[in-house]
C-alpha cells in the first residue's frame, strides 16, 4: 500500500492559525482572582469551529507489518490497441510502473498519462499516474485520476483495496472529506482485516469534519487502543472534549498527547485553555489556584514551541490567573504591538496594575480602550487606575463611561459616586 512510504509530512492536516477569540474564550475567570477592582463577565465570543483545531497534527500510526508490499499495480496491456508515439509504448504499462518504483514520480506521471490518453479505458495506467501524484502530493489531481481507476475497476468487477485506500488518502488530502469518508469506512471495516492505524486516524479525522462528532470520537479512541502514544488522536479526542464542555476529559487526553509529542503546539495550547476554563468555573478557591498554576506549566511548554502573539497571550492569561503578574507583565510587553489586540493591551494593563505600576498600566488601558471602546471591563481597570494615580476627573470619565454601557452596575455607580466631589 502507498501508505507505507508516505512522507511524515503527507500523514496530517495543515496548519492553521488561532486568534484572539480563544484567548476571550477563558478570559472570563483570570484576572477576576483580585478583589479590586471588581469584573463583570464579558458577553461570550461565538468561536468559529476552526479555533479548535489548531495546528493540524502529522499523525503517528503504529507500526505496520513491512512484509505486505508498498503497491499493488500490474502492468498490463490495454483493452484495445492504440497508435503507439515514436519512442513510447502505450500498448504497456511495465515501464511506467518501473519509474513509479525507482521514485521517478513525475516521469511515472507522464508516461502513465499518455499511456491512459491513447486508452482511455486502462485502469492501470490511470492508477499508476494517481499513486505517483499522491507521492508528489498533487492531491486534487491524484484524487481525480484514481477515482477513474476505480470506476474502471468497478465496471470490470476488478476493484483492488489499494485503489481504494490510495483514493481516500488523495480526498483527505485534499480536504474532500464528504467523498473521503465513504471510501475510509470501507477501508476500515474489511471483514478479518486488522484496520490500519492511519487509515482510522484519516477516517476520525473525515468524521469530525463533516460533523460526525461522535463518530469521530469512537474511531480516535479506536486508534488510541491500537497504538496509546497517537498524539494526533489524543488531540482530538481533547478537542471535541472541549466543545463538548468536558475540561476534565479534554485536560487527560491532551497531557497524554503533550508527553507523547512535546513539540505538538496545538495540544499545549489547548491544554493550557482547558485549565483555564476549569479554573475560571471551579468552586473551590484551592482548586482554582491549583488550575491557574497548571495553566502556567502548560504555558511555559506552549512558549518552547511558539512565540506568536496568540501563545504569549494565553501565557500571559495563565500568569495574571496565578498572580504571577510582574512575569504577565514581561511577556505581554513584547507582544504589545501597534497591531496587537485590544485584549493583548488589556491583560497588559492589568498585570501592570497588580504590580503597582500605574502609568504603564494607564498607557496599555488606554490603548485598549482606543481599540475597542466598549469593552466594560477596560473602564473599570482604565477608572481604578486614575483613581490610584488621583486624576479624579480622568477617573470619573471611565466610570461614567463604563456606566454607559452597563447602566445598571452598582460598582460602577459607587466609584463614579466616590471620585465625583474630587473632579474638577
């Protein structure tokens, strides 16, 4: 089968980035661990389903049995014959099959095209230039000719597995889930067939991506039994705990995958959201401090492998929830850019506020109003911090606004009460 030579590289999704939205998704409880002054809880950010999935992992698939061969293409001659270009016979397959072997993918291609060109109903052919496209990571293309190498097949009653499971590896690849997972359930379900680990890490994957959620869920648990050090599975298994509102699950299965590939970012990051999110919801202050501090550590692994805004700033949430804010404070200032996020400016402000540093504290709050001035949360910070500093007037500016947005928010109400009379 073509799967036993694929490239690392070819064995997963690709990336894709997070944004600010995941850092609001847990900002609710971090920095609501002071007394002073006092959070209202933001409105909740409808996430996009892509925010979970980040970065798409290169799966590990347990070991194989290397005696099975890498492909099963037979050169064959075609149904009818064909006027043969100098130098070239369309009349056989061995040559093109031959440059497939010694890994002339592009060569094998060719040959193999003009071959199906001339006989347009020669199934190895068309098979031979889709294996070798797949190798070359044409995916759409590879998808395209095998497709036509089965439905040949299937006319002839001659359809073969590596046909079968080639064309789902080109759909996955290529993201065609809905036509993928046909073919990957066929793959797996083989009757007194050992199911291949990979293919059942591409058939969870088809599953969760066409909203087969619990599907997918059984069929990642499925690849963790086969083989328990699948990272990738492990990721997922994490991810669809977290949508599903299940940090506890989402926190085992993503240490697990964390241990089994620590440079796999995407489960760091999760990982240190999960803690956030069950911290920001636990009832016990003991357990809470116990989360925030976790969150830290998985942070602390997320950085070692990331260093873009997004990490440092879920960090930095990490850091604020430990009260751990003069190190919150060094590393949101070296991703507090012109371009950084309202939020980013935000959590700046508070760590510079917890460690007294006001007119830092002011410059960032300032900057976060600026980019989002309806954020009830800045003005309460942005109020405290005048206050603090006794710029009385600039104080009730921020309370009287975060009033405005909140009319009915007594803390609100009582400081603008409190710093009125010192106004001028």
């Amino acid at each position: 089968m073509l799967i036993k030579y694929l490239s690392h590289s070819q064995r997963g999704p690709g990336r894709l980035a997070i944004c600010g939205g995941l850092a609001l998704l847990v900002a609710g409880g971090v920095v609501g661990q002071s007394s002073r002054p006092r959070r209202v809880q933001p409105k909740p950010v409808q996430q996009k389903e892509d925010l979970l999935l980040l970065p798409k992992p290169t799966p590990t698939p347990a070991a194989r049995n290397t005696n099975v061969p890498l492909l099963d293409i037979k050169p064959v001659k075609p149904v009818a014959d064909s006027s043969a270009p100098v130098g070239v016979d369309t009349a056989d397959t061995t040559h093109a099959y031959t440059l497939f072997q010694q890994k002339q993918y592009a060569l094998a291609v060719k040959e193999a095209k003009l071959i199906a060109r001339n006989d347009p109903r020669n199934a190895e052919a068309w098979k031979i230039a889709g294996f070798s496209e797949l190798a070359l990571k044409q995916y759409p293309e590879a998808a395209s000719d095998l497709q036509t190498a089965l439905n040949l097949q299937e006319v002839a009653k001659q359809e073969d597995q590596p046909t079968v499971d080639a064309l789902s590896q080109a759909y996955v690849l290529s993201e065609k889930f809905e036509q993928a997972l046909p073919l990957l359930v066929k793959a797996t379900s083989r009757a007194g067939a050992q199911p291949d680990a990979l293919m059942l890490y591409y058939r969870g994957w088809a599953e969760y991506k066409t909203g087969k959620t619990a599907e997918a869920e059984r069929t990642f648990n499925a690849v963790v039994r086969a083989n328990p050090k699948d990272a990738n599975s492990l990721y997922f298994l994490g991810q669809i705990a977290l949508t599903r509102n299940d940090p506890a699950a989402a926190i085992a299965a993503l240490n697990r995958a964390t241990v089994n590939d620590p440079r796999m970012a995407g489960a760091w990051l999760l990982l240190t959201s999960a803690y956030l999110r069950r911290a920001a919801s636990a009832t016990e202050p003991a357990q809470a401090d116990a989360d925030y501090l976790s969150a830290v550590r998985a942070g602390e692994g997320l950085i070692k492998v990331r260093t873009d805004a997004d990490a440092v700033m879920l960090f930095g949430q990490a850091l604020i929830g430990a009260k751990q804010y003069a190190r919150a404070a060094t590393a949101l200032e070296k991703v507090a850019t012109p371009e950084a996020s309202s939020f980013t400016f935000y959590l700046l402000g508070v760590a510079q506020s917890r460690v007294k540093s006001f007119p830092k504290a002011i410059a960032a709050l300032e900057r976060a109003a600026e980019k989002k001035p309806d954020d009830v949360n800045v003005y309460r910070e942005l109020g405290y911090a005048y206050e603090v500093t006794k710029q009385y007037a600039k104080a009730l500016g921020a309370y009287q606004k975060g009033l405005s947005l909140v009319p009915t928010d007594a803390d609100f109400k009582e400081s603008a009460d409190r710093v009125r009379p010192f106004a001028k």
